[in-house]
C-alpha cells in the first residue's frame, strides 16, 4: 500500500512539474500591430526581420502575464503595446524573461504626486513613473502622457516607461541601488562603479549629456543612462563607449 501512495505521489509531482516548466501557449500579436510598432517603436523598427517577429512574440508573452489598468483614463491598444515594447526593450537580450517582480501595471492620466494623487489642482503632481512599494509593492504607475511622449520623439533620450523597467532589473539582486549585479559578472562591478562615479560627476559639473536627473544618485543614474543606451545607441556610443560597452553586457542586446 505505501508503495501504491508513494507511486501516486511520484506521478502527481512529475505531472505537476511538466506542467509549471511546459512553455505557456501566447496568442500571435494581431498582424497590424507590426505597422503600429513600426511606426512607433524605433528600437523595434532597428531590428531584423526575424527579431522582429520575436519581439512580437514576446509583447504578447508580456501581455498575458501583466495586467494593465486605466484610473480615470482608458486604455487603448497603442497604450497596451507601448507599455508591453517598454518592458520588452531592456530584456530582450535575454530569452523566456518574465518579470517576477512585477503583476501589474496602473496608469494615470497625467504626472502625480508621492500620494499619487493627479489632480489638476495639485501644484506638486510632478512624478511621471515609479515602482511601487508598500501597498503597491510589484506594481508600476504609469502617466499615460509619459507614455506617449516617451514614443513620440525618437531623437531625445528620455523614455519613462523603460526608466521604470530598469529600476526593476536593479532590483533583481534585491536592491534598488544601480549596480546590475544581477545581469553583471563580479568582474564587471568594479568597473562599473567607476564609470558610474566618473559620469555623475561630470554631470553634476555640467560637463555630460546625459540628463541631470542622473546625477542625483546611482540607482537614478542607471535608470537614466539605460534610457539613453536605449533611446539613442548610436549618439550614446559616440559619446560615451565605455558606458555603452558596459551596458551591452549587461543587457546583452543583439546586434541590430
């Protein structure tokens, strides 16, 4: 009889575990989507043909697993693929990522304040994007102007949802502290670190491009240097080529 019980557990177990690891089933992006993205998305129009179609697969992934809501404001089907391409961006190095640190995502009309309040008589709704904690912990917050202006123009450096995302990769390693070390070799931290001091520097002494923000602390500078890495490649490798190095390792992005 324990033989029995024991046999019967054994298969529950495999099943199970056949069940959890089998790849989840996505539905395809629906085919106008690709005009949308190429429209839109440059990082997406930058890949080839067959990452493209990958890109697309993973959208859709992201999708599934993230629920995404509207307060006092709706959310349309370019709202669910921008949001959906900003997560995507600075994973796509790495295949199967799925963000275990996030459940879903709450957009604003417009910016907030750190009560997350917007409304239009509050002087100090100044926030476009953060990651939730507390209560709102694996959530992100949004603005959904952000988020449109963060697509729109194609030759600034900024992008507040990706800024988001990437506060969530630093967080990997269980701190919010802008060292990857998740994504980095042990090899790499060091380096890092000085590339980092060196450029929060000369930000602070009006001597880089990289945008203000980034020199108010490391884990902003690293949200705000992948933006750019991200934004602009080419301009961010002409002007800075040992931060692009460093974080295309650490995000691993394939050769457009």
């Amino acid at each position: 009889m324990i033989y029995t019980l024991v046999f019967i557990v054994f298969v529950i177990f495999v099943c199970y575990a056949f069940y959890i690891m089998k790849p989840k089933k996505v539905e395809e992006a629906p085919k106008h989507w690709h005009d949308i993205l190429m429209k839109n998305v440059l990082f997406y129009k930058n890949l080839t043909p067959e990452n493209q179609v990958i890109f697309r697969k993973r959208i859709m992934l992201f999708l599934s697993e993230i629920h995404i809501e509207g307060v006092d404001t709706e959310i349309e089907e370019l709202d669910k693929i921008l949001i959906a391409s900003s997560g995507v961006i600075p994973v796509f190095g790495f295949s199967n990522w799925s963000y275990n640190n996030l459940t879903g995502i709450i957009v604003y009309p417009d910016s907030f304040n750190a009560d997350l309040q917007f409304s239009n008589q509050d002087e100090n709704k100044q926030i476009l994007g953060m990651v939730g904690t507390g209560r709102f912990e694996k959530q992100m917050i949004l603005s959904k102007k952000a988020i449109r202006l963060a697509f729109n123009n194609k030759t600034d450096k900024y992008n507040t949802p990706v800024h988001e995302f990437v506060h969530l990769l630093d967080k990997m390693d269980g701190e919010t502290d802008g060292v990857p070390a998740f994504f980095l070799g042990k090899e790499y931290i060091a380096p890092w670190l000085e590339l980092m001091h060196k450029e929060m520097e000369a930000i602070n002494a009006d001597a880089s491009d990289i945008r203000k923000y980034g020199g108010t602390s490391k884990t902003e500078f690293f949200a705000v240097a992948s933006e750019y890495f991200f934004e602009r490649p080419k301009l961010f490798k002409q002007k800075h080529p040992e931060l692009y190095a460093m974080l295309s390792v650490c995000f691993q992005q394939p050769k457009k």
